[in-house]
C-alpha cells in the first residue's frame, strides 16, 4: 500500500444483496482521488449508507471488491478501519458523557494513549468550536453542537479518509451551512479525503469535487456538478398550453430546440440559447392558435441532471420506511 495513490478509494462491481432477493447495491464501480471531496447523491433508500458500510467495513459485500488507501476491505479490514474515520447519520455520543469525554472514550476504543488523546481532543474541541462546552454533557447540545461533537470523533485517530453519511440530515439552514465550512476546512487545511452521502442537491453542488448519482443501487452517471449540468446541453424551458394537445412535434421543430418532453401536459424542453429560443417557441404555438399559459426558463441545475438521467426529480420526501424513521431519531435528538 502506499500512501501516495491517487485513487484513494477503488470500487469494483461492489454489490450487496439482502435475503437473498433485495439488492442494495448493483454492482457500482468507481474512485476517489487523493483529496477531493466526493458525494454520493440519491434519495434515501438509494444505497448511499450500504456503500459507505461496505466501505467502513460493516458490511461485507456479496460480489465485487473494494480498496481503501490500497487495503482490501474484507481481506484487510483492520488496516482500512486504522486509517478512516466515520462521521454516521445517527447520533452515536453518549449524552450522559460530555463533550470532551466523548472524544476520549472514542479515542481509547483505537488505543491512543491517554496523554495524546487528551491533546488533541483539545485541538479537535477548538477545530469544532466546542472549547467552552467541552464539560457540558452532551443531553444539553443543540443539534448543531451534537453535529460538531461527531465530526470530532470521527477524526480522532487522524484518519487518512473520512465518511460523512448524511452529514448535515436534520439540521437547519444556519446549522448546515456552518457544518459546510467545517467540512472545507478538513480538506483545504489538512488535505483530508472525503466520501460523503447527500440527498440535499444544494450539498452536494456547494461541497463535492465530483458527484455520483445513484438510483435504485446503481450509479447511473458520474461526474463534477459543472460537468453534470454541461451534460445536458443547454437551457431547460418549461412550458404549458391552454389547449388539451400534443405539441410536441411542432416544438420540436423550432431551430435550436434539442429535445421536448411532454410531462403531464407539461412540455420540458431542452434548448440551446434559451432566452434567444423561448420567444421563437411562443409564436410558433401562436401562429398554430395555442395558448401558452405559462413559461420559465431556467439554467441547468443537479435537479434537471438528476431528472435527465432518472427520469424523476430529486425529493427530499421519497424515503423508505426504515430511512424515514432514521431521520425522525436524528431529528428528535437535534432539538435544542
């Protein structure tokens, strides 16, 4: 192994069958750079926490192979779990412990010696901004705090590759941007790698280098958000007639128009130049006597990618029965 490969993760057909019958993850290939942020992007139920579990070694997967800084995660999982650190969608601190005994219990479990776990404990306190409450026990954080006190946990042990799994689910606005910083921190200043899950799209555009896109446990398209968005070709026109008719064809025949979907009577149209194409659409439909009732125009976002390649848009309300009671815990144990 050595610590200077550029792919820092590397998945091979990575696959994981539950009973026999439920596939959770379909056979996903992909790498992680040396220091990059990379996410991966679904609905919940999509397999993002059963990839990161195989990843972390909680999992062992049914077909396919996977490495971490060069360790093989089933042949070689003690090495991979010396080298991660794991930022999990629940809770895990202790609320009857505080802040600072949270950390020293996580850093006994990997056999720091007690004189060096108290140091950075510390230095990890101050990185979090929890110096001043490092002795408040954790029942009285705010969802905000219990977050940090997490992130701190998960880097304990210095690790080479961190896993965030829904790193900002049940936090506010306010609370999730602050955890954003935190988390360019760990890359800008220590050069840290991070594979993280999302299904919040502002999150994944805002923090990942590069985004994979999963759906149903298969990575449909990979890619930097600008790259994703580039893929589409041009500006997203949604339009909608008075008329009960199919006007497909006739948009479709407006000069630079790339591709038209009628979508319950609601026309999405690909377009180069839309500001120039969107007036040319609105008279030919004229000249046909249609009414358009309504038109926007907007530029290509993660939601139009996730569409253009799932064929549904992303919400944040699509989530499994197991997942949606995972969420209701987090955001139970976030209130202030």
């Amino acid at each position: 192994m050595s610590e200077s490969v550029e792919n820092v993760i590397e998945t091979e057909e990575l696959t994981k069958v539950f009973n026999k019958n439920l596939t959770a993850v379909d056979h996903v290939s992909f790498s992680v750079k040396q220091g990059e942020i990379f996410g991966f992007l679904g609905p919940n139920g999509a397999g993002k926490t059963t990839t990161i579990n195989m990843l972390i070694t909680i999992l062992k997967p049914t077909e396919g192979r996977a490495s971490v800084l060069g360790f093989d995660i089933v042949k070689q999982n003690n090495e991979v779990r010396n080298v991660i650190g794991v930022v999990p969608q629940e809770y895990t601190a202790d609320e009857d412990l505080t802040g600072l005994e949270n950390i020293l219990l996580c850093a006994y479990l990997y056999g720091i010696p007690r004189d060096v776990a108290k140091e950075r404990a510390m230095e990890l306190l101050k990185l979090v901004e929890l110096t001043d409450f490092k002795d408040k026990k954790v029942q009285t954080y705010s969802g905000g705090m219990r977050r940090r006190l997490e992130l701190a946990c998960g880097l304990i042990n210095r690790p080479k590759v961190l896993f965030l799994d829904e790193p900002t689910l049940g936090l506010d606005v306010q609370t999730r941007t602050a955890t954003w910083n935190y988390i360019r921190k760990l890359k800008k200043e220590f050069g840290m790698t991070l594979f993280m899950t999302t299904h919040y799209l502002e999150e994944a555009d805002a923090l990942c280098d590069r985004i994979a896109i999963i759906d149903h446990g298969k990575i449909v398209v990979i890619g930097t958000p600008e790259e994703l968005k580039h893929s589409l070709g041009g500006d997203i026109i949604t339009l909608n007639i008075k008329e009960n008719a199919d006007v497909s064809g006739l948009i479709s025949s407006v000069e630079h128009v790339k591709e038209v979907k009628n979508e319950d009577g609601s026309y999405r149209i690909k377009a180069e130049y839309g500001e120039i194409t969107a007036p040319f659409i609105i008279e030919a439909l004229r000249k046909k006597g249609y009414t358009v009732t309504k038109l926007s125009m907007t530029e290509p976002t993660l939601n139009e990618v996730y569409l253009e390649y799932t064929g549904k848009s992303m919400r944040d309300t699509e989530e499994s029965r197991e997942a949606f009671r995972a969420h209701r815990m987090t955001m139970r144990r976030a209130r202030a």
